[in-house]
C-alpha cells in the first residue's frame, strides 16, 4: 500500500457526519478498495498499480 493519504477539510467531516450522501461515497469507496483488487487481478492487471 502506499503512504498516500485523503484530505478532508472541516465542510466534508460534517456532511460526512450530517449528510447521507457523503457517508455513501465513502462506503462505497471503501467497498471498492475492498473487492476491486481480486477483480483486477482476474482480468491480468496489477491491482498495486491500478489502486
């Protein structure tokens, strides 16, 4: 994994916090981090590379 880091300023942690949308795009990017290197690696790309 690498040392990239999200930045977040105080205007995204509360929508994250108050609003739905927010929340939802996180989840689902924690959901693609989750199941996008086994779907990646079927299909012959380096999901190190890739994410």
């Amino acid at each position: 994994m690498s040392n990239k880091a999200i930045v977040l300023d105080a205007n995204i942690l509360i929508r994250a916090v108050l609003g739905k949308r927010v929340r939802e795009r996180i989840v689902a990017c924690a959901d693609a981090r989750k199941y996008l290197p086994e779907l990646l690696e079927k299909r012959g790309a380096n999901s190190e590379a890739a994410l």
